[in-house]
C-alpha cells in the first residue's frame, strides 16, 4: 500500500493543496495534462482545485457550461 501512494501523481493526492499545486505542473496542451484539468475541473471535491483547474485550462466554453449548469455557489458566481 506505501508503495502505491508513494507513486501516485501529485493531482491525485488525497490533500487538496497539493493536488491544487499541482495543477500549475499540468500544461492544458498535452492531451494527457488537459484530460487530467479537465478531470479535476468538474469533479474534485475542493472547490479552490477546481477552480485552479478551470483557470490553468482559460476556456471560455468549460466557464459558459459551469455558469449554467454548477451547484456550487461559489464556482457559479465566478463563472458568470
């Protein structure tokens, strides 16, 4: 179990600032890095990483999507 948790990417650690540092590491133009953002942008349970997701990837269509559909108050207001 160490072993699996010493090899784990830093975005999915289970503290959330360091998943959040980790987003700066991720660059939104290789496949893999946005599929990750991506990833974290819509379903992290933090909303500070989620939002770090969402301004590492700058798009214009994922902050339309979330400004009609988030839950989450905080992410909906910046969205709009």
């Amino acid at each position: 179990m160490i072993f699996k948790s010493l090899f784990r990417p830093k975005y999915q650690h289970t503290d959330p600032k360091i998943r959040q540092a980790a987003v700066k590491d991720l660059d939104p133009t290789l496949a893999e890095h946005k599929t990750q953002l991506h990833e974290m942008a819509f379903n992290d349970e933090n909303l500070n990483v989620r939002l770090a997701a969402l301004d590492r990837l700058d798009s214009f269509a994922l902050w339309w999507k979330l400004a009609q559909t988030e839950k989450q108050e905080r992410i909906h207001k910046r969205a709009q």
